[in-house]
C-alpha cells in the first residue's frame, strides 16, 4: 500500500570523524560484517536503507530481511531495535497506526535515509471512507520511511512474505505506483494478501529501481 506525500547491514559502529584539515568537512562510515561505505564517497542522490526494527520483532527475521535486502541494495544498514511510540497506538482496535509510525521515522532520519520500520503488531491506515484499514504495510511515494507488519503474513512462508511486502514498500519511498501487473511486487493488495502470486518486478518497476542503484542478477 502506499501514501502520496511529497517529498539493511547488521551496524557494528556508527563512526563520526571530523577533519581538521582547515574544511571543516565531515564523514560518516558504516561498517558491517561484510563491507564498508562512507557517506562521503556516495554519489549526492545515493540512499541508505535503513532497517530499523521495533523491539516487538523478530531478530531471524530481521537479520535474514537484511541479508537479502543487500543482494538488492549495496548501502544497507541495521539498526538496533527500538520501542514502538506509545502516540501511534490505536486502542480501540489494538493496532498501531502507521501514518503516524512513518511520521516518526521520516523525522528522525536524514535526507539521504530511507527508512523501514518493522514490527509485529497489526497496523492501519486510513482508506477511502474507512478511518481504520487493517495493511501489511505502507510508505511514503516518493519519500524516505515506510513501515511493515508481519501481523497478516502467513507464518508457514514468513521470510519469503516479509521480503516481497518489504521490497513492495520501499519500491514505493523510489517512486513506484501499484502495477497492474498480478505477478509484480508493486501488485496493490486491495486488502488481501497476495505475496505467494507475487515473483519478480515488472520490467518497467525494475528499470526504475535500476536507475537509482538496485542490482538484478537476473
């Protein structure tokens, strides 16, 4: 699902190095298990995903959406878990609202992040007429947060099903409209869950996430 509004590396260390060579300039690095990218070295449109885990979910299922969001992506980071806020509950239904969950994580992120906030718990929007729609997930299009929720999945395939909604979100903060095509991650869900229907990105999808950095191998 997506919301128009204009406008994954396991992090072992956040490093802040300031230059004293009269520029006054600044750098960032992010170092994983894997690789190492410094912000500075990045183009001026390059985004770093960040993953960034409510501490109701899943570390598995965390980690494993991390390692294949990076065959995607190369600038992933992993953010250590954090509590859901308290001002997006919804007791009325015990959900969460995730307007107010992308809200929370588009302010505290930077320009150049794009966030996916994830948790367990079961959230919603408001669609058409109804104030509380039950979703799987939902993003800014374009933007830099989104948010997921395993509340719905089927637990029998659920890394497979959190990979596709996640890409599905974040195909939406590059720009992305739902594709009529039914075997597309961008396939709108209209409030079913088709994920296992779901096998590759369209060609005209792809060719967008191609031009701002994303690997196929395919």
């Amino acid at each position: 699902m997506r919301l128009t509004e204009g406008t994954l590396i396991i992090l072992i260390a956040s490093i802040f190095i300031s230059l004293s060579c009269g520029t006054g300039n600044s750098k960032e690095t992010w170092i994983d298990k894997d690789s190492v990218f410094e912000t500075s070295s990045l183009k001026a449109d390059t985004i770093v995903i960040k993953i960034q885990p409510y501490s109701d979910f899943s570390e598995k299922l965390t980690n494993n959406l991390f390692e294949q969001l990076k065959k995607l992506y190369p600038y992933v980071e992993l953010n250590e878990p954090i509590p859901l806020p308290k001002q997006a509950y919804y007791a009325p239904r015990n959900r969460y609202k995730a307007d107010t969950l992308i809200r929370y994580l588009w302010k505290n992120s930077k320009s150049y992040i794009n966030t996916i906030g994830l948790t367990s718990k079961d959230i919603s929007t408001t669609k058409d007429n109804i104030s509380d729609w039950g979703i799987m997930g939902l993003g800014y299009m374009p933007g830099n947060a989104c948010v997921v929720s395993t509340f719905r999945l089927d637990k029998k395939n659920i890394q497979e099903q959190l990979y596709k909604v996640a890409i599905h979100e974040l195909g939406h903060t590059q720009g992305l409209k739902h594709c009529p095509d039914k075997s597309c991650f961008m396939r709108d869900a209209e409030g079913k869950n088709h994920t296992n229907e779901e096998k590759y990105f369209c060609p005209e999808c792809k060719t967008v996430l191609v031009k701002k950095g994303w690997v196929f191998n395919d």
